[in-house]
C-alpha cells in the first residue's frame, strides 16, 4: 500500500514524506487499528482535527483575497461549500486516495471505502500529516494543485452569484437594463475559453473569460463589482 501510495504522491503532487509513519497513520482508519490492536497502531483522527484547521485557513485566505466583492456571510457560504463532507470526498476520490486507506474487515464490507464522510476525514488527515511533515507551504501548495483550480473553473460558482450581486447593485435606485454579451471564443474545442462583456445603462462596466459562457459572465460581472467598489 505504502510504496504505490508514495510512488503516486511523488509522480502527481511532487509530494515526499520524510516520516512515512506519519503518511501511514494519515491512511489508517480506526476500524483497522481496532481489529489489529496487537501492532500498536494510531489511527488518523487526530490528524484530521488538524487538517481540518489547515484546510480552512488556507481556503480562507484565497478568498479573502480573490473575492473582494463578497460580504463576510456570503464568503462563509462558499467556503462550507467547499470544505463539506461531499466536496472533500471528492477531491479524495479524484487524488486517488480511496484505494489506499487502510480498513478493518467489516468497513470494507460495508463499503466504507466509497463513504463520503470517511473519505472527506482521510483527505483532512492527510493535509495534517502533510502540515507536520513539510509545514504549510507544502500544505498550500497541494490545496492549490488540488482544489483551488475547481473554485477558478466555477465548479462552486453556485454560491458566487456575482450577477446577482451586481443587478442588486444597480437596480437599488431604480430599474436599468443589464446585458452579458459574448464577445470572443479561442481555442480547441475540448479547451474552449469564452470571452463576456457586461453593459448597463450604455457603458462597459466588466469584461470576463471562462471555460463556459457562464463562468464568463460571472467573471465579468465580478469585475464590474470590484470597479463599482472602488468608485
């Protein structure tokens, strides 16, 4: 388990683990250390309390930082939809984690190893052990390889209704006509960026590019905001 584990961290997120127990612990469930109580194993929940911490701050901070527009209620939305039980599940799913973690007889009979809550303490273990073994930069850059390019691609664009927040914007002194228009496309078509300019009242107020026209508006209309801001 541990050697392809390893050999995968390495060759995908050019992670290293200088204390391997440390990585060994992070993918050893509680269910296995109780039906192997005769190794003397620590199970990974303590390092998911920790990984938890980690994961937050760091997610924290990004949007703290690229979603200027967003009021403190709103940014605590995003971030619970980010860091929940399914959304973690699923970055450990696709980091391919699942296929690792150590489990007694009766959760894998149970189909533990597909369980989102245990999958989303694995991949919060994980960051921890990875905060102990090489510190947060390290931890940062995995989050930024990992899950920061799903909130960039609009994967979670359902909480960041900047149209919304923008039409509220304009529209508190009266009516005024709010129009996205697509104004150029470029690349493969596997690849697509679309490129959206949002119009209100007759002037450009933001111009935005996505993977898809409504990752393009979004983008422009939080451009728009972050100008309207600063007036």
């Amino acid at each position: 388990m541990i050697e392809a584990l390893t050999k995968e961290l390495k060759e995908t997120y050019q992670v290293v683990f200088k204390d391997i127990s440390l990585l060994e612990q992070a993918f050893t469930h509680s269910s296995y250390v109780n039906e192997h109580r005769h190794l003397e194993l620590t199970d990974n929940e303590r390092l998911e309390f920790l990984g938890d911490a980690v994961l937050e701050l760091i997610i924290s901070e990004y949007l703290y930082h690229h979603f200027q527009d967003l009021p403190e209620g709103k940014l605590t939305k995003l971030r619970a939809t980010i860091v929940c039980e399914d959304s973690l599940a699923k970055f450990a799913k696709e980091c391919g984690f699942d296929a690792h973690i150590r489990l007694g007889k009766g959760e894998e009979n149970s189909n533990g190893r597909n369980r989102s809550s245990l999958l989303c303490d694995l991949f919060e273990a994980f960051l921890g052990a990875l905060f102990i073994d090489q510190g947060s930069q390290k931890a940062n850059d995995f989050i930024y390889q990992v899950i920061i390019p799903k909130i960039e691609s609009g994967a979670f664009s359902h909480e960041m209704d900047h149209k919304t927040a923008l039409q509220e914007v304009l529209q508190k002194n009266g009516d005024i006509s709010i129009e996205y228009k697509l104004v150029r496309e470029e690349g493969p078509a596997h690849n697509r960026i679309f490129h959206v300019e949002v119009n209100a009242g007759g002037k450009l107020l933001g111009i935005g590019s996505g993977k898809s026209k409504k990752v393009a508006e979004q983008k422009a209309a939080e451009v728009a905001l972050g100008d309207l801001n600063q007036k």
